[in-house]
C-alpha cells in the first residue's frame, strides 16, 4: 500500500498579504515540507482561474465577495478575483518544496464552473482526472494537507473517501476561512465521510 501527500492550493493569493488570504496560512509551509519525506508520491493542486471566472465577485456586476448565487450546479460563494492564471498570486508560496512534487493538478480553469475539490469540479461530476493517476500509480492511502481546510482541503477528502480511498487530514498542516461556522461543518462532514482528523 502506497501513501500520496496531497497539498491543496499552498499559493500566494492565500497567505497573508494575497487576494484571499487565510489567516496564517503561511505557516503550514514548513510542516508540509517535513510530510514529503515520508511519501511515496506528493501531489500539487493549484487554483488556476481565467481574470473573467464565474466565482468571482467581480464578474457579477453589484455582487459583493462573499455573498453567494445560484449556478447551474448549485449554491456558489462569490469570491474576490484570486490565482489568475499567470500572476503572481497563483504561483506557489517560495518556501514550498515543489521540485518534490510528482504532479501538479491544476483546477478551477473552467470558466463557468468552480473546483474546490483535487477530484471533481463543484458540479460534482466532472473528473479531473486524479483519481486515475493514483489508481495507476498503485496508490490506495492518502494525507491531506494545505488550503483552505474548510473549503477546498474538506472537499477534496470527502470525495477520495467517497472514491474508496483511505484518507486523512493533517490538521496542523492546514488552516481554514472559517466563514459563518464553515470549520466546524467541514469536520462533522468529514468524520461522516469516513475521513480520519489527525
């Protein structure tokens, strides 16, 4: 049985000082560089949006970041314009060890649809192709670490749990929004995943 470490999103426009910054989020860089070690794989995810994404506040003229609309897949929270394709804030933080990275798996790249999770797009169906790279590599275990932990980190595990895989989330390697009771829904939604909260 081999373990894949997963960082979700670990970029600049999520650490203090960017677009949509968690607070502290730069201080999972160093425990996430120490989980490589012990992997057998690492894999990258990165938010890769066009400037004109449909889960930008921006993009819905008098919309405030934050609020939420309806989309063809369901709610969406609106956000402030955050990992443009090409800027600075979609790049990694520099600290972060990405020359260990076996894959980078770039999401949201979609115009009129969200990705919060490594796996699926937020419609919820459409596959990023992830789950079959690990099935191919032999690859039945994973860790996941990264940004933000009730977001795009919770989704993530909840659907490799629903895949079959065996997960857990390193919860000192992960920092959360935390907006409106959000960390602590992700948790119960995770632990009735099957995800283990270490």
């Amino acid at each position: 049985m081999s373990r894949a470490l997963i960082v979700i999103d670990l970029q600049i426009d999520f650490c203090p000082g960017g677009a949509l910054a968690v607070a502290k989020g730069d201080r999972i860089v160093t425990p996430i560089n120490a989980l490589m070690r012990d992997a057998d794989a690492v894999i990258l995810t990165q938010d890769w949006h066009p400037a004109d994404h449909a889960s930008f506040a921006d993009t819905h003229p008098g919309a405030a970041p934050f609020s939420q609309v309806q989309m063809p897949y369901g709610p969406q929270v609106l956000w402030p314009a955050h990992c443009v394709i090409g800027s600075k804030g979609a790049a990694f933080h520099p600290d972060l060890h990405t020359d260990r990275a076996d894959l980078i798996l770039r999401k949201g790249f979609r115009r009129g649809i969200d990705s919060y999770s490594a796996f699926f797009e937020n419609d919820r169906t459409t596959a990023t192709g992830l789950a079959g790279y690990l099935r191919d590599r032999g690859i039945d275990r994973l860790t996941l670490a990264g940004l933000a932990l009730d977001f795009c980190v919770a989704w993530s595990a909840m659907d490799a749990a629903r895949l079959g895989f065996q997960v857990q989330v390193i919860q000192d390697a992960c920092r959360a929004i935390d907006m409106d009771g959000s960390l602590d829904a992700a948790r119960d939604a995770m632990r009735q995943a099957g995800v283990t909260l270490a």
